[in-house]
C-alpha cells in the first residue's frame, strides 16, 4: 500500500456534494480528502485487496458463529453486558432470523505475521456509506483528469450490493413502507440513511424518511407523524440506547414492527465481542488477544489499548505500551467496563495511521474505506481518503 499526494479536482466541492456529502470538513477540519492541505489517495495492489477480502469473510464467518454463541450460553451474554434484561430479545431477534444490511470490519496489516488483524467490528450503526460513493466519484474522475492511470481498478461496490441486498428484501416487505430513520440534526447521519434509502428504492421499494424523535408508541404499534403504521423500520441509532427506559418496554410490548437492523447486533456493537471471539477462536490469524477488565487473562499482555465497551468514535480509548499511556482520547464513556485489546503498531504513511474499514452486505466484501490521523486513534474526526488499484 502506498500513500500517494494527488491534487484536488477543480469542482470537488459539487462533486462531493453531488455524490451525498454534504460534510466535507467536519466542526471546520479537514474530512474528505481534498479538504486537506495535501490532497491523498491510497493506492493498493490487487494482492492486497485479495488478501482484505480473504480476512473479512473468515472475520465474519466468526462474528456470526460469535452471535449463535451468545445467545444459546448465559454466561457469553453475561459477557457482554446485554443492558436491562435485554438478552432475551437480542436472542429472540437471532433465532427468529431477523434480516440485517450491511456491517464494517475495520482492520490493520500486520507486517510481522503478513495477516490482516480486527481492529473493531461495526456492525449496528456503521456510518461512511456516503464517504463510499463520493469515493466511488473520486476514482471515476481521477481517471477522466488524468491524476492516475486509466488502468487503474477500485474495490468499491458497496452500492451494488446494496442494491441487491434490498431486493432481497423486497420479497419479505411486499407492498409496505419501509421507513428509514435518525435523529434530528445530525448530517452526516442522515446523508447515510438517505443514501440507503436510495437503495432501496433501486430495489423497487415504498420508501418513507422520518426522524426517529417523530416515531411514536400507540397501544399496539410504532405509528408515523401521520399516525400510520411503522411496520419495517430501518434506524441508525445504537440498540445499546434503545434497551433503556420506556422505549426498552415498547419494543417488548410491540410486536408489529420489524427492525433493521435487528437487536441480536447488539453482540456486534459491543467491544465485549472482541474478547468473546478470541475466547471462541484463540489464536486465530485474523484476531487479537482481548479481555475484559479484570479478567486474569489480561495479564499477560504488555501492550494493549483500552477500549470502552460501549463506546464509540474512538473516544475514551489509551494505548499503554509497558506500563506508560502514549496515546489517550477524551469522551463520554469513562465510566464504561473497559476491553483490553493486544496493542498492534500501525504502519505510518507520511505521518499518518490508516485503518482499512472493509464493508460486508450480504455476507460478502463489497468495498473498502480508509480513514486515517495523525495518531494511531482514529475517531469521528479522522480524514477519508479514496483508494484504487494498481
């Protein structure tokens, strides 16, 4: 892999735009890449992109066998932490076989082992769909301008498969609506749900938007502003914050309505998975050492980075390297059960660390997204850069 500087295209900011994102920069820094002071872009090999796609369906080959786990062994849910007797239906949602779209593995290569290593799993409210498409724009007018070759390929077909994706759940939702949702004054969030929204209409399906904060509970269903029924509901909001309070006994009282995605991605969203995959799959080539805080079994690691087990955006995280904290991040998760995570050195690209965001829809790899920073914790904030092959 390698980081080349690239310039910015003349109209990138109505291109971006045009694609989706409406967020080039982020709370006024730099986000998409040709906001930078230098414009970047990725290139990989073909080896490489095979090697990614090799590591994400045996990664999620795992995280699926995690899941079945859980739910069918009382102490792997007690494991993770299910919040408010949650289990249940985070169980039920698995058995039922609940349809899910789309999750994002975020990995690093290790130089010494040659293998691709599980950094994070997001698989319930995965966010940079957006950044895909502009990306996807990016390498198509790269190509037109001349700034790489016209021979050059891209691993990005997240869109496709998408698409796809809907249409095989156009066959279970028929003629009903299938709402898309999130919460009110959030761009980036919504771009995305919009832009899956978009999908699905390619899939020939009654699509609605609403923001979540406009859902309502009536006695025996979650009904609209219009106070029509909202029977498939796909929402980019955490279960995590959904198992809590009076929503928690709407979602056990009411029946009607089908999540997606579905409450077993609960076991997904939770940093404890990393500890129970490495439980289940100890020494597998593609994971890390992990363990919960306290676990006796933490003690043998001499470099980790720890992790909140809810959290999110990279924040409160510390990465501890014999016994002295080099790089910590603020946020709102201190408070959280800590996972401790085998501390993997990430390559260094013109000062920059990139983690590789590999996308899964319909159990297979449809894509990669590189987002990189200046340290080694790569947060909410952290630039996308767009990558192609050659």
């Amino acid at each position: 892999m390698e980081r080349i500087a690239v310039p910015a295209r003349p109209d990138y900011l109505q291109r971006l735009a045009e694609a989706g994102c409406t967020f080039p920069t982020m709370y006024g820094k730099p986000y998409m890449a040709e906001t930078l002071p230098q414009p970047a872009a990725y290139r990989l090999t073909a080896e490489e992109v095979e090697k990614i796609q090799t590591a994400t369906r045996e990664l999620h080959a795992i995280s699926l066998a995690v899941v079945d786990h859980a739910v069918r062994h009382e102490e792997a849910m007690n494991m993770l932490r299910i919040p408010n007797g949650f289990a249940d239906i985070v169980a039920e949602s698995w058995l039922r076989g609940d349809q899910d779209l789309y999750q994002r593995l975020d990995v690093c290569f290790d130089r010494k082992s040659g293998e691709y290593k599980l950094f994070e799993f997001n698989g319930d409210t995965p966010t940079g769909v957006v950044e895909m498409n502009a990306n996807l724009h990016w390498w198509e007018d790269a190509q037109e301008l001349g700034m790489i070759s016209k021979d050059t390929d891209v691993f990005n077909d997240f869109r496709f498969h998408m698409v796809n994706r809907m249409s095989d759940l156009k066959s279970r939702i028929g003629d009903k609506v299938f709402y898309f949702s999130s919460v009110k004054n959030n761009d980036e969030e919504e771009a995305t749900v919009r832009f899956l929204k978009k999908c699905a209409e390619d899939a020939d399906i009654f699509t609605e938007f609403l923001h979540l904060e406009d859902i309502r509970a009536a006695e025996n269903d979650f009904i609209d502003k219009k106070s029509f029924r909202v029977e498939w509901l796909f929402k980019l909001f955490p279960w995590e914050d959904m198992a809590v309070g009076d929503l928690c006994e709407d979602i056990r009282r009411i029946k009607s309505c089908t999540f997606v995605e579905p409450a077993w991605k609960m076991v997904w969203s939770n940093k404890a998975f990393l500890a129970l995959a490495w439980k289940l799959f100890p020494g597998h080539p593609n994971l890390l050492p992990a363990f919960v805080e306290g676990d006796p079994a933490a003690n043998g690691l001499k470099n980790f980075i720890r992790k909140p087990q809810w959290g999110r955006e990279g924040q409160n995280m510390s990465i501890v390297k014999d016994g002295q904290t080099v790089h910590s991040s603020d946020g709102a998760y201190g408070n959280d059960t800590m996972i401790l995570q085998q501390y993997l050195p990430m390559p260094s690209y013109d000062g920059r660390y990139p983690v590789i965001g590999s996308w899964v829809v319909n159990n297979e790899p449809a894509g990669v997204l590189i987002r990189e920073d200046s340290n080694p914790i790569t947060g909410n904030l952290s630039a996308c850069i767009p990558t192609f092959i050659q």
